[in-house]
C-alpha cells in the first residue's frame, strides 16, 4: 500500500471510529461524519450522502461504502437509530395527516423518519443525498415528505418563500415497497436465501432451510469457490474479504438486534411487508425529490421478476404499476445481490456516480 493510500486509511479509520454523541431527547445518537481529505465535495458543492440501512443491517455493515464514497471525495454520515422509549411513536396531528394520503407508517417508520430530519437539523445541514437500502428506502421518502409538510408551515408562519428540501435525491438499492402482495414469511425466506450457509442459518427453522438449500447444492458451491469459481465471474480478492466481513457483521449486528429489540423487529418486517411505495414515490416526484431505483438482479428478498412484469404473464394491472413506478423514478438494474451496494466496492462505486449526477 503507497504511504499515501495508508494515510487515508488512517484518516478513514479515525473518523470512522469517533462518533460524535448526541442526545436526542431520551435517546443517544452516535453520528459519524467522514469527510473526505480535500473536501471535493464542498468544492463542487455536493451535499453529504446519508447511508439509510436496511433491516436488520446495522450502520457497521455500510463501513466499506463510507470508504469508498470517502475515496470519491463525498462526505458520508451514518448513525444509529435507537428504539423509542415508551409507547408508540405517534406523529403531530398535521404531519400524521400529510402522510396518511399516500402511506400509514407503523410507529418505527415514523420514529426512524423524525429522527433523520432531527439528526440533520441539529448537525444544521441543509441538504442531503440519501443511499437508501431495501427498508431505508421507506423511512427516508417518509422523511422527504414530512420534511416538505414542515417547510409549508414555517412559510406558513414566517412568510415565504418555501425554503428547499433537506432531501434532494435518493438512490435507492434493493428497495422495499415495490412489490405487491408481500408477506412476512416469503421476506425472511428470501433473506436466509441471500446469505446462507449452514452455520448462519443456525436459527432458521429446519422447514425453511430445506426450502431455500440442498446438501448437495451447498457441496457444489463451496468445491467451485475453493476452486476460485465465483457466481459473478473470476476470484476478487478484495471483494471476497469484503463481502466475508460484511456478511460476519450483519449476522452478529442482526441478531444482537433482534435478542435485544424483539418487538421493533417484529415492527419493523410488519412495516417492510405491509408498505406500498407507489404513491408515496408520486409524492416524492410532485415535491421534487429525485428517485433512482436500482434493482440487484439476484436479490432474494426483493426479486426483479417481482417487480417487472414478464410481457407475455403480466396482468394488465401488473403492467400499469411498473409503467407508474418508471414514471416517477429513474430505474437500473445492477448484478449482485441485496446487500451487494455494502458487499461489493465496484456496486459502491456506481453508487457514488448515480449520486454525483445533478
């Protein structure tokens, strides 16, 4: 490694590893904030990036995407969200009733969504890019759209004009909410589908792991890849350590989670199988905000085929939804799977490209 590249290292990994601490009335925050060595984005005027995590993925699994948009010269910001303390979250009368024409948030929804717009209103930024992973996707339109009430009812009360959104684009990986008739068991299913090997399906139910693997298919695959054989093309020696590492981190994160906040969970995969994001992605594009949906072409919890209809099966209704979606955002398909945008750095870097386009 040159004496340059080690230094950014050190510089990544000092920021990285000291948060800053914030009380938000009964709950801490630990921001981190990880700007780049010559702040290219200041100069070009970019707006931080904003990692939104998916279920059950903690801020710790983004680290090799903070590194790479790092790396790209943007300022990433990534932080915690602790459960609510006491009863359900429930929104102020006006904000509750802007949202529930286009979506009924469950209270962790809403709770995550108050707590992104607190976070950048404390920290004073005015404007974000947001990299919204599979749930993250919900909780940040929520925040988009709430923020758009609040901005109505400041020029409301201190005159005009409307001040701009805090959120002025969302890339969104592997989002939720865009498929129909979703249930809770076919997401965990299509989630133990994404990573499994035996010793990380240890707490699957036998019946589901029979579902989704075989002996002799998991035999196949562990002789190609001791082979160098990937399912993506040829060994990459830094993806490979990536994506080990990742997928260590999201099962021990995912699974401290669930031991210490089962009932969020539990809310959290209701609010994930119950949302429809059609029309909130129709509020999002009459407000301004920028949507690019990219969609993993192995993804297990949120497949493609669900999502784009197949011409010659398609009902007619089908059809008219996936017109709607392409109407409201841009869309593209990338290989991988659902965590790939954490797993793989070529994924990360596309990612950081589509966020850096006006």
């Amino acid at each position: 490694m040159s004496e340059g590249m080690e230094r950014q290292k050190d510089d990544f990994d000092r920021q990285f590893d000291n948060p800053q601490k914030m009380r938000m009335g009964p709950v801490e925050i630990a921001l981190r904030t990880i700007r780049p060595p010559k702040l290219q984005d200041r100069l070009e005027n970019k707006p931080p990036v904003v990692i939104a995590g998916g279920f059950g993925h903690s801020w710790k699994v983004y680290a090799h995407i903070a590194k790479e948009f790092y790396r790209g010269g943007r300022t990433t910001m990534l932080y915690n969200i602790p459960p609510h303390q006491g009863a359900n979250f429930v929104l102020p009368n006006e904000e509750g009733a802007a949202l529930k024409e286009f979506i009924e948030p469950n209270p962790e929804e809403a709770w995550d969504a108050v707590m992104l717009l607190e976070v950048m209103r404390k920290q004073e930024v005015k404007q974000i890019d947001v990299l919204a992973h599979s749930r993250g996707f919900i909780y940040v339109a929520i925040a988009a759209i709430l923020d758009d009430k609040r901005a109505e009812i400041e020029a409301r009360k201190n005159g005009p004009p409307k001040r701009k959104n805090l959120i002025r684009k969302i890339l969104a990986y592997g989002p939720a909410g865009l498929t129909e008739h979703e249930t809770k068991t076919r997401l965990v299913r299509g989630a133990r589908r994404q990573d499994g090997t035996p010793a990380e399906w240890a707490e699957v139910p036998e019946e589901i792991q029979k579902e989704v693997s075989t002996p002799e298919m998991l035999a196949k695959r562990k002789a190609a890849e001791a082979k160098g054989f990937f399912e993506y093309g040829p060994f990459d020696a830094e993806r490979a350590a990536i994506d080990k590492h990742t997928k260590a981190v999201r099962g021990k994160e995912g699974f401290k989670e669930a031991m210490e906040n089962p009932l969020r969970v539990y809310e959290q995969i209701e609010g994930v199988a119950a949302a429809n994001m059609l029309p909130v992605l129709k509020k999002l594009h009459d407000i301004g905000v920028k949507v690019t949906i990219v969609l993993p072409d192995q993804d297990t919890v949120y497949p493609k085929d669900r999502i784009i209809p197949d011409p010659d099966k398609a009902t007619p209704q089908e059809k008219a939804r996936w017109e709607e979606i392409k109407r409201y955002a841009a869309i593209t398909t990338l290989p991988g799977q659902h965590s790939a945008v954490a797993d793989d750095p070529q994924v990360a870097r596309i990612a950081l490209s589509q966020l850096s386009q006006p």
